[in-house]
C-alpha cells in the first residue's frame, strides 16, 4: 500500500498520510484549513515496513482504507513534575529520604 506523508507548517509533529499524491479530498475541509498548506515529506509503501516510528503501522492502514487518509498528532508532552513527584515518592518509600 503507497501513500504520501505530509506535514503541517502550522502544527509541529503534525502529519497527514494519503493514498495518492496531492489527493486531500478525502480530508475534512475544516481540517485542512487548520493544518494549513501540506508539505511532502515522502511517499512510502506501508507493505514494507513492520512499524512506523510514532504511529501504529496497521491503524494508519485502517484509517488510509476506511477514512482515505491518517492524522498524526504529536505525543503528549512529558509531565516532568510528576515524574519527579513519582521518583521522589519510591525514594521516601525505599527510606532513601
């Protein structure tokens, strides 16, 4: 299966995977116009590959049959604060504090 991978200059780590080159009919209007002018990254055939690097391999399959096209939206960002609050917490509780 080939699609094109195309990223948003409005919206950072943000990328829209379609079946065809150029063919964003199958992609809500309001969504384009929030993801702004699409910018080819590359065209890729997902029967090659056995993962992507941020998205599940088979739901943008999925999502290309079923929808026409995926949305990849970036990961949320890192709680740092609570990371530290968990990391301080096993410290109290392995009586390191």
């Amino acid at each position: 299966m080939l699609c094109a991978i195309y990223k948003s200059p409005r919206k950072d780590q943000t990328y829209i995977f379609v079946k065809t080159r150029d063919d964003f009919s199958a992609v809500p209007e309001d969504l384009m116009k929030k993801f702004g002018t699409p910018e080819l990254v590359t065209l890729i055939n997902l029967d090659n590959k056995d993962k992507l690097a941020l998205a599940d391999l088979e739901k943008v399959k999925n999502n290309l049959v079923e929808q026409g096209f995926f949305l990849q939206l970036p990961p949320p960002p890192e709680d740092l604060l609570k990371a530290h609050k968990a990391a301080m917490d096993a410290k109290k509780e392995q009586g390191e504090l």
